[in-house]
C-alpha cells in the first residue's frame, strides 16, 4: 500500500523497526518539552499530514514500552485517522502514573497501524440467529 506523506518536522519518516512489525513509531514534533502531570491529557502534534487510500485507516495505538514504564498511553486508543482527514497527525497522550512525564521532541510517543475497513451497510430485521452464547455479555464465556 502507497501512502502519501508531508513530514513538516525535522524526524525520519514513520518506519517498520523489524520485517513483522504492524506498527511504525511516530515521534513528537514540538517546540519546547510538554510536562504532562498525573492524571493530565495532552494533544502532542507529530509534523506529519497523511493522504490514506480510501477503504483504509490509520490507528493511532500506545507504545507498550511507554505504557509498562511510564503509565502513559493514547487516551482515544485505537485512534482513528480517516482516509479523507488532512490535518497533522496528533497524539492525545494521558499520563496514568503518579508522577510528571515530560514529552521533548523526538520522542517516539505511539504508533501507526494502517489497516483496510469496510463500510456496513445495514439490515434491519425483526429478529437475530441464535448462538450458544446468546445474549451473554461482559464475562459470559467465562474465565480460562
């Protein structure tokens, strides 16, 4: 898949780290470090602007190093980036920890997943199949 790019910041594009990896780490651009205080959420922007084929998105997901060590993760995660938004990609950060983390530039802050979607076009009927699970919900299949 082709996916046009501007990268307006001064950090290498968005690249895969090994041969299976589903995500790229995309980086802060901002002017002046961003201290984010327990509890606190933040857009940090990345320089970057992205034309996406149609039929796909771009998921904006935690770094799992950031989360482990940190407890800083994307708050809207998976975030989504339609294929018709043309703005700068930006990252809404939340720190979860009990103490202050400051995000400087450069700093890889999550990741980037492109994955194909459809669109549902609906059906309203008057009833569904039954399953075996049924109307079960959170907790239903039991725990393994």
């Amino acid at each position: 898949m082709t996916v046009k790019i501007i990268n307006k910041s001064n950090h290498p594009l968005p690249s895969y780290e090994t041969i299976a990896s589903a995500g790229m780490d995309i980086r802060a651009y901002i002017a002046q470090p961003v201290v984010l205080k327990p509890m606190q959420r933040a857009i940090i922007k990345t320089g970057l602007f992205i034309e996406l084929p149609i039929g796909t998105e771009a998921q904006v997901r935690p770094r799992s190093g950031l989360a482990i060590k940190k407890g800083v993760t994307v708050l809207n995660s998976p975030g989504t980036i339609d294929a018709d938004y043309r703005g700068e990609v930006g990252v809404i950060l939340v720190n979860l920890s009990n103490d202050d983390f400051e995000v400087e530039n450069g700093a890889r802050i999550a990741q980037l997943v492109l994955a194909k979607h459809e669109q549902a076009q609906w059906q309203q009927v008057s009833q569904l199949s039954d399953t075996h699970r049924g109307e079960g919900g959170f907790g239903s299949t039991g725990l393994k």
